[in-house]
C-alpha cells in the first residue's frame, strides 16, 4: 500500500500535471488579457479561448480549490477594483462606474460581491 501511495501510477500524476498546466493557462489568459473586464466575459468564452470544455473549466477551477468560476473571475475583478479605489487617479469616478470598468453588469452585483471577497463595502474601502 505505502508503494501505491508514494508512488502513483503514472497516468494519475500526467492527469495531475494536466490539471495544473490548464489551471497556469488559465491564470496567464486572466493576467494578460483581462478579459474578466467584459460584463459578457463567462465560463463558455474562456473555455473557447482557451480549447477546452465549460465543463473542464469547472473541474479545473474545483481541482485547484477554487469555490466557482464566478467567483474565480470575480477576485480579478475586485482585485482590479481595489487598485483604482486607492489610486486617486480614479476619484472622479462613481463607484458604480468603476464597478462596471472592472465587468460587474450592476451596482447591486459589484457591492455584493466586494463584501463578499474584501469584508466591507466598495465605499467604507475607499474611505479607508
């Protein structure tokens, strides 16, 4: 048994290697393209960018104990919103502007998902 554990058959680690090779690919396509900034940006899209199933998108993102791909695209955007709170380059904006820079489709989905991810709200962050 210690053999079988230590040692995995060597399908499992390729599948493995597979799974974290899709997830690096995932992560750089986020990185450099940000296509997360779309409001229409969804599991489907990324999928076809990157040739693989909506499906394996799903078991990709689970595999490397993330909760769902909403929630995998929404830590890029609040991410990317946290910065532009603190930069005082983007003071003019409304926070509903800057919701919607960052691809949240409304004002309610980008609060709700700001308290979810950061613990307080879009605006209580600003003011910090």
């Amino acid at each position: 048994i210690k053999k079988i554990v230590h040692n995995p058959p060597p399908v499992l680690r390729s599948k493995r290697t597979t799974v974290s090779q899709h997830y690096e690919r995932m992560q750089l396509y986020m990185q450099k393209e940000a296509p997360y900034k779309d409001v229409s940006f969804d599991r489907e899209a990324m999928a076809s960018k990157l040739g693989l199933s909506p499906s394996s998108i799903t078991r990709i993102l689970k595999a490397e104990g993330q909760r769902n791909f909403n929630d995998y695209i929404n830590r890029y955007r609040i991410k990317l919103a946290r910065q532009m709170l603190t930069d005082p380059r983007f003071d003019i904006f409304s926070l509903e502007a800057i919701g919607r820079e960052v691809g949240f489709k409304s004002r309610s989905s980008f609060y709700q998902s700001f308290k979810k991810e950061v613990g307080i709200a879009p605006g209580k962050f600003k003011k910090k």
